[in-house]
C-alpha cells in the first residue's frame, strides 16, 4: 500500500535504509521478531538506526565513538554485531546480513545466526547503557 501512495521513493532517499532497501524485497510478514529487547534491537540494526556511538556522533561534534565494551574500533552496528569481542555469545557468521536476518538470494534466513544477533544486542544494550 505504501508503495501505491508514495511511489516507493522515500525509502530510495533515506541513507539510513540502504540495507533494507537492498535486501527486503516484499512487503511481509517477518517471523524473526517476538516482541524481546534482542527484537527491537534488531529492527534498528535492519534499518540502520541501531542507537550506538557512532550513530549518535552523527548528531553531535566530539563525541567519542570508541567502543565501551572493548575499546578497539569504533561502535557501529557492524561492530557490535559481528566483531567486539566483549559481547556474548560469539557471532554466528561473519555476514552482517545474514546475522540480521535478511536472507540469501533464494530468500533462506540462518534464524540461528539471527537469534545470536538478538542475544548479543541484548547483551550490549544494558552494558553501555549503564556506562553512560
């Protein structure tokens, strides 16, 4: 409906949905969220609006954007969800759209890697949370 009314540019002109735009295809019903912390995190991720340090310097000159739990690189979405080492469990793949669960060419979804995705997220938001 929405691509009806506005004729599916809006989202062409939002950098911030690069990824969606380039891996969400249809207009569906996902089964990857239930309603969680690790969910919610996981929409932002999809959508590139993950609240981390790196994003919030977007908004503000000078703000540190090294990561809280590691220190080592900055704290992108990126980052944290396939390569600071501070947060449990491990990754589950080294594809950050697999770990957010857009799936292969053929559509497939690993919800393993996406349910590890969630896991980490839930881990790291409360931890830099309460940092600050």
């Amino acid at each position: 409906m929405w691509r009806i009314r506005t004729g599916g540019n809006e989202c062409k002109q939002k950098s911030a949905l690069t990824m969606y735009r380039e891996r969400k295809c249809n207009i569906e019903k996902e089964d990857i969220y239930d309603n969680s912390r690790g969910s919610s995190l996981l929409f932002e991720a999809r959508t590139g609006m993950l609240r981390t340090k790196s994003h919030w310097a977007k908004f503000s000159t000078g703000s540190d954007t090294a990561c809280t739990l590691c220190t080592g690189a900055a704290e992108t979405a990126e980052h944290v969800i396939l390569h600071c080492a501070g947060i449990t469990p491990q990754p589950a793949t080294q594809e950050m759209r697999e770990a957010v669960g857009f799936g292969d060419d053929q559509g497939r979804k690993n919800n393993s890697a996406v349910q590890c995705t969630k896991d980490r997220l839930s881990y790291w938001w409360p931890t830099t949370r309460s940092q600050k």
